[in-house]
C-alpha cells in the first residue's frame, strides 16, 4: 500500500503564505528538501523508514528520550509525526514560528547513527534562528531535512515502518528542493 506524505498545495495556501513568498522563490515551499549548498544524493531515493510519534510532546523540545533509537538504522529516514500540520495547518505565521522542535542532543544522536534524511510535520527541525544554520551542519553531514509532510498519522497506525521513496525536483542554486514523498508500506 502506498500513501502519499507530501502536502498537496493549493492556491489558497499560496496565498497565504505571499508573505513568505522568499521562501518559494528558493524552493521552500510545501514538502521540500533543504539541502543548502550540497546535492541531494539519487540514491537517497529510496530508504526504509520509521516513524516515530512525538504527538504528546508540549511545550518543549523532542529530546532522545522520546524516541527509540534502537530501532533506527544507518541510512533511513527518521520521520516525526506531531500532528501540527493538521493541527495549525499550513502557511500561517503561527505554523512557521511556534512549531516544535527536535532537540541538538537528538539530532547529534541522529547524526551518529548515520541517517540520511530526517522528516517532518511541522515547518523545521529547529526553530527559525537556527534553522538554517541546523539544516546547513546536517547537510554537512549527509543528512537531508524535508519539512511539511501529512498523512504519517496514516504511515504511523500501519505500524511506522515503510519504505520512503522521495523524488525532489531537479533545480540547481536552491537552499531547498519540492519533492513528492510516498510511503510504501508491506500489508
């Protein structure tokens, strides 16, 4: 069975965002990679992938603890569904300034275990001081950010293992890359 993670946009949501309008023009709109100043390797196409559910976390940030490391592998990508996405909805000032955040101490964790991509429901794994500045030290890393997916409540109730296959654009001088995410599970 294959679900579709990728916020689908429409005009409304352009809309909305007009005020944001820099960050479309440098690919930061909807789900998208931000990849900074490295390529998005093709073979990160397709990873196994998990899920973890970070939904009950308030008011402060996903630390290690909240997760279980053990359970994620060289390679994947380490989705965390929060439900703000659904909840705030996309493009609001709100959305892209209150959202939650992971932790340094569990991106430094992530990081060790060699990942390569992490995802999110929400606009950033960090907030908007050190987004880019987080986003640029992961991609030094090999590790990609992509922001805005939906639907991992879905991925997450099917038991949150999936296969991700991920298709950025193919823009060049981009911070970020649109791309359509797919969640392959094994029914």
């Amino acid at each position: 069975m294959k679900i579709d993670i990728t916020l689908r946009v429409n005009p409304k949501m352009m809309e909305d965002t007009q005020e944001n309008l820099r960050r479309a023009k440098t690919g930061h709109f909807g789900t998208h990679f931000d990849v900074r100043d490295k390529e998005f390797p093709l073979d990160y196409t397709e990873r196994k992938a998990i899920v973890f559910d970070v939904s009950e976390i308030k008011n402060r940030d996903i630390v290690v603890t909240d997760v279980d490391l053990e359970k994620v592998t060289e390679g994947m990508f380490v989705a965390f569904y929060s439900g703000y996405i659904e909840k705030e909805g996309y493009g609001t000032k709100k959305y892209f300034e209150e959202h939650p955040q992971l932790s340094m101490e569990l991106i430094e964790a992530l990081l060790e275990k060699q990942i390569s991509i992490i995802g999110v429901d929400f606009a950033g794994i960090r907030m908007e001081k050190e987004h880019t500045s987080t986003d640029q030290y992961c991609a030094n890393h090999g590790v990609f950010i992509v922001e805005n997916l939906c639907n991992l409540k879905t991925v997450l109730d099917a038991g949150g293992l999936f296969t991700a296959r991920t298709y950025p654009m193919s823009f060049s001088g981009m911070t970020g890359l649109p791309c359509r995410v797919v969640a392959e599970l094994k029914i």
